[in-house]
C-alpha cells in the first residue's frame, strides 16, 4: 500500500466495541480487541486527514471503564492532525443513555445528537442519529426536519459535489441478529433517494461488509472494526447483497472522490494480523 494515495483519502469505521460476555455465549471470539487495536495502529500510520465513526465506540458507553483505549487513540490522531467525527451506536448509549451520551459528548464534542453535517474535499458527510428510542418526540421532529433541509441545502450547494449520509442501524442488513432497520428505512432513506448528490448511504451495526443498490443508490454496511462477527441469512429470501464473496473479520474504508463521484477501497485485516490487505474496492 501506498502512504501517498491514502493519505487523500476520508475514513470510515464502525462497531469497535469489545466483546460482551453475554454476546461471547452466542458468538466465537477471535482476538477482537486485538482486532480494533491493529485498525487504530493502521490508521495512525496512514494518517487521514478525516476518520467518521458511525458508532458502537465502546460496548457500554455509561461505564468510564471502557473508554481509556479510545481516549489513547483518539489523543494519537489529534498529534496526527486527523480529525474525527462519530456518531453514536446502540452500545454507546445501552444500559443507561444518559451517562452514556454524556461520556460520547465529552469525546466528541462537535457531535450533536439530533444530526450535524461535516465537509472534506467537497464531500458532505450527513450524520444522523438511529438510535430512536432515546430521543424525544421533539428531538425525533427537530432531526427529520433538520435532514430534510439539509439535503436541500447540499443539494444546492454548489461548493458540495458529493454527499454521504451516515447513520448507525442498517436500512438493509442479512445479519440474522440485528437484520435491517424499519425505522431507517422509513425515516432516513426515502431523502436519500431523493438527494441529487447524495452517492452513498453508510451504517454499521451487522458485523459484516455489505453492499446493496437500490433504486440506484448505493448502501454499504461496513461493521467490521472489532466487534464479534454475525451470522448472515444466505437462505432464498436474503437481501440481494452485491459482495456475497467479500466478507472479512475485521475491516475498515477509504473514500476519495473522483469528480461527482466516488472510489471506494475496504481494507481487511489479514488473518495472522500481520498488515491489511485491498479487499474490495468499487466506485459510485
């Protein structure tokens, strides 16, 4: 791999939570931590300028415990001159949602719980909160109105070529454990569709590299940063995921846009964890 081209590009992670005990009762373990601690070493070394995070940071976001790893890592990619924006997942905020938002917030202070947008090289990155049953009725309408304008507004934009909306449930997932979200599909995908530059819709959640065309737009499923993986449906009524041949561990995504438009690379994690291989790469 070459130091020049990705430092160019904008990365994308998500689901770096350590194992669960409970979770370790169903699912075999495979050196996870170790797995999301080799991600934040090769990120460290690529030195993007941009890491987006699309939640689960942590496996219990309320327990100060967990979070030293994180706070080493990011105080790293700040020395690095990277910045990082995250979104929170369903661990960040389980058990107890108020201490847990208050422990992301403190790491991640540019976040705003009801949706915020970040731009890089022309790119607007939309994230949005999945996380629906912690959010009033206020906040719920505050977001969707939000969301609604600002893809307008991106849309119109001319200093905006490309967008991504990112949230942290899975509008189309095969993983038997958490499957696709309803919710996100009624309350987030419909403006996608609608979006004249919006080229991509990224999530995390199912621990598994995914990809999906509808309509003709793209959605990607990139849950690959440490936690346990999950069974996928390959039965008859699975969703028709386009990288059925591609399913890494552990993995992460570079994005560089190309024009109006975008190339993405998912970098795995080699079995012996001796460095990252160019796992799939395609362009939208």
């Amino acid at each position: 791999m070459t130091d020049d081209k990705e430092k160019a590009d904008i990365l994308f992670l998500s689901d770096t939570q350590a194992p669960m005990f409970v979770e370790r009762l169903v699912l075999r373990t495979h050196q996870n931590t170790k797995a999301t601690t080799t991600i934040f070493a090769q990120i460290l070394r690529v030195r993007p300028p941009v890491l987006y995070w699309l939640g689960d940071i942590v496996s219990l976001g309320f327990r100060d415990n967990k979070w030293p790893i994180i706070d080493r890592f990011l105080e790293k990619c700040r020395q690095a001159g990277t910045s990082v924006y995250a979104i929170m997942g369903n661990h960040d905020v389980m058990g107890r949602p108020r201490k847990g938002a208050r422990n992301f917030q403190q790491r991640f202070p540019e976040h705003v719980h009801t949706g915020y947008v970040q731009k890089t090289d022309d790119i607007a990155v939309v994230m949005l909160n999945s996380n629906f049953s912690t959010l009033s009725v206020a906040d719920l309408v505050k977001q969707q109105t939000w969301y609604e304008q600002t893809l307008a507004d991106l849309d119109a934009d001319p200093a905006v070529r490309v967008v991504i909306v990112t949230c942290h449930h899975a509008p189309y997932s095969n993983s038997k454990l958490v499957g696709s979200s309803k919710l996100v599909q009624q309350r987030f995908v419909p403006n996608y569709l609608k979006s004249q530059k919006g080229r991509l819709f990224i999530t995390g959640h199912s621990h598994a590299f995914e990809r999906y065309e509808f309509e003709g737009k793209t959605f990607l499923v990139i849950g690959g940063g440490g936690g346990l993986r999950q069974p996928l449906n390959t039965s008859l009524s699975r969703l028709p995921d386009l990288a059925t041949e591609y399913k890494p561990m552990f993995h992460y995504l570079a994005v560089r846009r190309e024009g109006d438009g975008l190339v993405l690379t998912s970098y795995c994690l080699k079995a012996d964890f001796s460095g990252f291989d160019i796992g799939y790469t395609f362009t939208v």
